[in-house]
C-alpha cells in the first residue's frame, strides 16, 4: 500500500513529539478526485503517559492540511485490548497499517 507523504508526515511529527512505541493508520478518505481528504491515526503511548492528555496534545501541537483524528492506547491497555477480537485494538493491529514501530 503506498502511504501518502501527508499521513508519512504526521508519522513523523508524532513520533518527534511523543516518541511513541507504535503508530497504525487507521482509516483514511479520498475525495472524487483520489485525492487524501482525511485519515485517523492510532498511536500507542509508554504507560505513563495519559491516553486523554496525549491525545489533546497531538491534536493541538500537529499542523495537518487535512483533517487529521487521533486514537490513543498506552501499551498496557493496548496489549490486553489488541487480544480482544471484539475490541477496536484487535481490529487496527489485524487491519490497520503499522507506520512506525519503537525499535525497527
């Protein structure tokens, strides 16, 4: 799948600001034209970071040209959560695109 530079982009810019142990892009939109409209990134945060805080802060310190929406997890809740089959976790690490991963 070609992930397009504005997605690529806001990877990076959450990666710089809040160094976190991985992102998965979620879901995205193209307008009539094929063109990016919009995309929802999941991001999953140490443990001492607090998923409500985290999330404002991306939302307020990241500059997109689109409309740009954030999940947060920390690892602990992801981990128990990604084992759910029932649970949005399980299906964004079955079905989401793993953009950035802590150590590779």
């Amino acid at each position: 799948m070609h992930i397009d530079s504005i997605i690529s982009d806001m990877a990076q810019e959450v990666v710089d600001l809040c160094h976190p142990h991985s992102i998965y892009l979620v879901s995205y939109k193209n307008n009539s034209k094929g063109v990016l409209s919009g995309f929802k990134l999941c991001v999953v945060a140490a443990d001492d970071i607090l998923p409500q805080v985290l999330e404002t802060k991306l939302l307020l310190s990241t500059d997109c040209e689109i409309p740009c929406d954030f999940i947060v997890y920390n690892l602990t809740d992801w981990n128990e959560c990604a084992e759910d089959d029932c649970s949005f976790a399980y299906r964004v690490e079955n079905g989401g695109v793993l953009l950035y991963e802590q150590g590779k």
